[in-house]
C-alpha cells in the first residue's frame, strides 16, 4: 500500500497546513512520518527514523516526531532532548491514545489534525512563538518503504500498539 492510499494527496496537504498553523504558536517543530512496516519496537524504528531524517538538527533540539506504521497498526510519539528535558514523563500519552482513537475509526487525516493542532498548543507552553522563527523543518509528511529487518523483533511497544 502506497503513501496516497493510507493518506491521499488532500489529507497531506491538510496535514501540512495544520502543521504550519501549529508551528505558528511555538518554536517547536512537528514532523509526521508514516511507512507501512514495522515488525519490532516501534520506539526503536521511531527513533531510527528520527535521527535518519536529522530531526535532531534543530537548534532548541524541539522537534517532535509523530511515526506511524500503518499496515502494522503501530504509532509512536517522540521528542527531541530539548523537549524531553523540560516536559513531565508522558507528556504525549494522551495524544497517543487520541491518535490510536482516529486510526481505529479510519480517520486518519482527522486525527493527525487535530493531534498536531494540540500538540502546537502544548508546546507552545514551553517553546513560545517567537516573531524571528523560522521554519527548520519541512510541514510535508515524510514517508519511506524501507524493511526493518534489522530491529529486533521484541514487540514491546510502551508507546501505542494501535491492535
């Protein structure tokens, strides 16, 4: 299954422009990404795709990942340090479950949108706007076919196994 038959063209761009709205209110920066698999942890693909996609190059390091593996109905939520290191241990557990909620009914496009225009309110809290802001990293959702035979199949998916 494709990007576009998970998230067709129109939801992308409405996903994009909720990032951008979001970004308006915080410093902070908000990355969707989405790929079919993932057999093992989903923290740990999270996190490998984080650092492939140099999300870590912001310089608040505040920038927040939403992975989700859709054929293996897996989501994660995960920060950078800078946000990590200032926001209470679950911080993005409701969200999490809000998301879980979205993609169960189908609705994915919806609940990215309304999970992202939350989580701009939240980290607005600790990253406010500020006028000179720009813009780090790209609004568009990100997508990859990679395997992920590497991750150990360990299925210990503290943050979100959507089954």
């Amino acid at each position: 299954m494709a990007l576009a038959d998970f998230i067709p063209s129109e939801g992308q761009r409405r996903i994009a422009a909720a990032i951008t709205a979001a970004e308006r209110h915080t410093t902070g920066e908000i990355c969707v990404h989405v790929t079919p698999r993932c057999r093992g942890n989903v923290m740990k693909r999270a996190t490998r795709t984080f650092n492939r996609l140099h999300l870590y190059t912001t310089k608040r390091r505040n920038a927040v990942l939403i992975f989700i593996a859709y054929e293996a109905r897996k989501l994660a939520i995960l920060g950078d340090t800078g946000i990590n290191d200032v926001v209470p241990e679950g911080f993005w557990d409701g969200e999490v479950e809000e998301l879980t909620r979205y993609l169960k009914a189908g609705r994915p496009v919806d609940g990215l949108c309304e999970v992202i225009a939350h989580m701009g309110e939240r980290l607005s809290q600790y990253f406010p706007g500020e006028r000179d802001d720009e813009n780090e990293l790209s609004n568009e959702v990100s997508f990859d076919d990679l395997d992920d035979d590497e991750i150990d199949d360990d299925h210990n998916d503290e943050y979100g196994n959507m089954e």
